[in-house]
C-alpha cells in the first residue's frame, strides 16, 4: 500500500497529539498570577504528552509502506530476473 492510503489517519492522530499536548499546557499557569514562570515546564510537558501520542502514529504509517525491488541478472539460463517484496520494518 503507499504511504499516502494512510496519510488520513495519520493526520488524524498527529491532530489528537496536538490536542492533547495543547491540554496538558493548559494545566500550568500561564496567567502569571502564581510569580513563577511556568512556561519551560508547560512546553517540555505537553511536547513529552506530544511525542507519546504522536510516535506510535508515525511508526505504523511508515510500515504501512512496501518495499518492492527488482532483480535482473544475465549470464546463463540459470540466472533469472526476479522481484520481491516487503513491509517496512
């Protein structure tokens, strides 16, 4: 199957990572009131929360890719062209 058969799906889970990424950032104090800058701590927690859900995501798009090669050889009837296959691991 080529890559671009998954791509909806993919799009699908990288817009969740976000979503959830973007909920986890919500949970620090952005409004300052607490006199601690919060934003290094919000950003590496919803890029950690992003990178969770997202990884999985991009893994099984990748596989869902094949693999195709072609083989020629010459010399004697013996030698044959040939082809393969495979998923991509």
């Amino acid at each position: 199957m080529p890559l671009s058969a998954g791509k909806p799906i993919l799009q699908a889970a990288l817009a969740k990572a976000f979503v959830d990424a973007m909920n986890e950032y919500k949970k620090f104090d952005q409004t300052g009131n607490s006199g601690v800058d919060s934003s290094v701590a919000a950003t590496t927690a919803a890029g950690a929360v992003f990178g969770a859900v997202a990884a999985p995501a991009v893994d099984a798009f990748v596989k869902t890719g094949l693999v195709t090669t072609a083989v020629v050889t010459t010399g004697s009837a013996v030698a044959q062209a040939g082809t393969g296959s495979g998923a991509v691991t």
